[in-house]
C-alpha cells in the first residue's frame, strides 16, 4: 500500500531520519537528566544505558531500520483522548494522562 505522493523509498528515508532525530534526541536527553529521560521516554535502566553509550555510527546503524524506533506510550482511547482535548480542563487532563502513562511498565529488553 503507497502512500498518495510518497514513494516507498521516500517514506524509508523519512522513517531514518526521524529514528536518527529520536535516537540522537534521547541520547542527549539520557545525558543530561538520566532519571527524567526515563520516565519520558518510557524506557528502564538497562535501555538509557545502552542508548547513552552508543557511538555515532551504531545510532545511524540503528537508526537505518525498516521500522520506527519511537512509539505511542499508550494504546488507550482514553489517554489519547485526555492528550488530544482542547477544553477548559486541559491542563488537569494532561496532568492526568501523565500520571496514568506513569503507571505503564516501561520497556524491558527481551
């Protein structure tokens, strides 16, 4: 299935560039304030380890795979509906949001 306008390998190269910005984006996030990088990027220990120590050319190595490295926290209508509200009570659904993806298991290496 193509995308109208996108061509496979156009959509390949913007999967790369994007896992390259997340990857190098976490990276620096992990060195900066360990323990807040893990709660945001929703990944343990043994993951803002690895990532932290990787070089140049392992994130590009790892950013070139077919699929994206970043992914929704949440596979909750509910939260996603809290994150994408535009009412009065945003701030207190945002808040709320936080604290139920807070309370998902983070991932693990398997």
């Amino acid at each position: 299935m193509e995308m109208i306008g996108k061509s496979q390998e156009d959509i390949m190269m913007e999967i790369r560039d994007t896992n390259l910005n997340y990857l190098m984006l976490s990276q620096q996030m992990i060195r900066t304030d360990k323990v807040s990088a893990i709660y945001r990027l929703g990944v343990n220990q043994d993951i803002a380890d690895l990532l932290e120590g990787l070089s140049n050319s392992q994130l590009i190595k790892l950013a070139s795979s077919n699929v994206m490295l970043a992914r929704f926290r949440f596979d909750d209508k509910a939260i996603l509906g809290m994150l994408t509200s535009h009412t009065k009570g945003y701030a207190q659904a945002l808040a709320h949001s936080s604290i139920l993806m807070a309370g998902q298991a983070v991932e693990a290496i398997r």
